[in-house]
C-alpha cells in the first residue's frame, strides 16, 4: 500500500515541506485565535505581528496585512473556518502528536 502510493504520487521532499508548512501555519492559527477574542477585530492594530517562527536558521515574521482593505472581513472569515472544522482540526493534530511522539519528537 505505501509502496504504490508513493510510486503513484512522487512525495519529494518539496511535498513533504509544503505539508509541514502548512501543518505550521494551521497550527499557529489555531493558537493564535484561541486568544484573538480580546480583541474587537480579532487582532491588535497596533501590534499587528502574530509570531516568528524559526525555519531552518532563521526566522519567518507572521503578522497581519493592515494593507488589505478587506483584513477585517478576511480574518472573521478565517476565524469562523478554522472554528467550523475544529473538530476535524483536532482529529488530525491528535494524530500527527501521535506519530510524532512515535518518532521520538
């Protein structure tokens, strides 16, 4: 099973970083809105940096486009997704905890 599906789909290591970064993003999302509630547009516009995360030796500043003249409406929209597949979220962040503590992480 594991053999054809890897024939079939060529997983590189570019895929396999996608997937992390996305599983990052995600993630810090997720945590980042579980406190966003304080604030009335779900974010502080006078400190619009979320997190740093570190990659590879250095590090990535995620903070909230106050450019985009739609922000406020993008980030309710993004809020009420990540709040609407909560469950599902949860089901796989349970599992790839699991595999990760597996692998010794």
């Amino acid at each position: 099973m594991i053999r054809s599906f890897l024939s079939q789909d060529r997983i590189t290591v570019y895929t396999i970083l996608k997937g992390f970064l996305r599983c990052n993003f995600i993630c810090r999302s997720y945590l980042y809105f579980q406190n966003a509630y304080r604030y009335p547009k779900l974010y502080d516009p006078d400190n619009p940096m979320i997190d740093r995360v570190g990659l590879q030796g250095d590090a990535m500043t995620i903070e909230v486009c106050k450019e985009n003249p739609m922000i406020d409406e993008d980030i309710q929209l993004f809020s009420q997704a990540l709040s609407q597949d909560g469950e599902i979220i949860g089901e796989r962040l349970s599992v790839l905890s699991h595999l990760l503590k597996e692998a010794g992480y």
